[in-house]
C-alpha cells in the first residue's frame, strides 16, 4: 500500500489499541482524577516517551529485516497477525469487572513534574505486551519496498496519536462522574475494539 494508506491504516489500528482500557488508561486515570488535569497530562507525556523506546526498536528491527530477509518478514506477518487476532479475542472476553482496578486508593501525594512524567514512561516502557503490539502494527503495512523513513513517518505520528489520546481522556475524565460512567460500560467498548482488532489480525493473515 502507499504511503497514505498505511497512515490511514496505522491511526486506525493504534486509536483502537489505545482506547482499550489497559495499564496506560488505568494511570492516566488515575492520576487525572486524583491529582487533576496537569499530573494527567504529565503523566500522558511520559507514556508517549516510552511509546517511543518501543517503536524505536521495532523500526530498527524491521527495518533489518526487510533488508536482509523476504522470508523472515512473512514469517513475522505470521505472528503479528496472529498477535492481533489475541489481543481481539482479549477483549472481546472483557468483563464490565477489568475496569475495576480504577476503584483501587491512590496516593493523592503531589509528585514533582519529573517523577509524574517517569511514571508514565515506566508504566508504558515496561509493559510485556508492547515489543509484541508494535512489531505486529508495522506488519499490517511493511513490505519489502517500504523506506525507513516511511517507517519512521509512522512511528512519530503513533506517538502524536498517542498524545492527543491520553491528553483527551484526562481532560474527559477530570470529572469523576464522568470517569464513573464511562468505567460502567467501558466493557462494551473494549468488546467493539476487540472484534475490530480480530478483523485486522486476519486481514495479516491473509494478506500477501
């Protein structure tokens, strides 16, 4: 697909990867509702910077690999693809319980600038799932002929996506009524994005 096309495809992909309430949602709560909309929008930041640790070394990966190896990258389109269609089934068994942990006490401690910003970059940095999210992202639009600085063009603009997400959501949810209602049927929600994410997984599949 052309350069266009695989922008479209790739916000499509991260907004709904990124809407699924996880980890990063979780904090960003969290901090947004107990500690207002700045230590949101800190802890926001943070989360972008470590999105970009991923995506470094996942473009840096790929992009060996489509110099070195057609075989290889089909073999990883393999298991993006099969990735995606986990991380759908995922969420299409979500319970209206998996937002729960947004009721748990938070320290209500102000942390300085720095420390709300490492937060996120810890939170997002050190999630398990994130080498294997993102590797399975790109596969949806590498192929041998894709430039690095296609590559790079799409791993910056994840980075904006993500950004403007959270920076959303923490001035959506500085209202913790709002936050009440949108825990309530957040469920549904990750269901709809899990079906979508299925959808995506075997398209992979059964691409060429």
């Amino acid at each position: 697909m052309d350069f266009f096309s695989g922008l479209l495809v790739i916000t499509f992909v991260h907004l709904l990867a990124a809407a699924s309430p996880g980890p990063d949602f979780v904090l960003v709560s969290q901090q947004a509702i107990n500690q207002g909309r700045r230590a949101g929008l800190l802890c926001s930041l943070g989360i972008t910077l470590g999105l970009g640790i991923h995506i470094a070394y996942s473009i840096a990966g790929l992009a060996t690999v489509i110099a070195h190896s057609t075989e290889l990258l089909w073999a990883i389109k393999i298991i993006g693809g099969c990735y995606l269609l986990y991380l759908g089934y995922c969420g299409l068994k979500s319970k209206a319980a998996a937002m729960s942990e947004l009721e748990k006490p938070q320290s209500s401690a102000n942390l300085s600038p720095k420390k709300q910003i490492a937060t996120g970059v810890l939170c997002n940095a050190l999630n398990p799932k994130a080498p294997i999210y993102f590797v399975s992202v790109f596969t949806i639009i590498i192929s041998p002929d894709l430039p690095m600085q296609a590559l790079i063009a799409y791993g910056v603009w994840m980075m904006v996506l993500q950004m403007l997400w959270f920076s959303a959501l923490t001035l959506f949810l500085v209202n913790p009524r709002v936050n009440k209602q949108f825990r309530k049927f957040g469920h549904w929600l990750d269901r709809v994005l899990g079906g979508a994410m299925m959808l995506l997984g075997i398209k992979v599949l059964l691409s060429r």
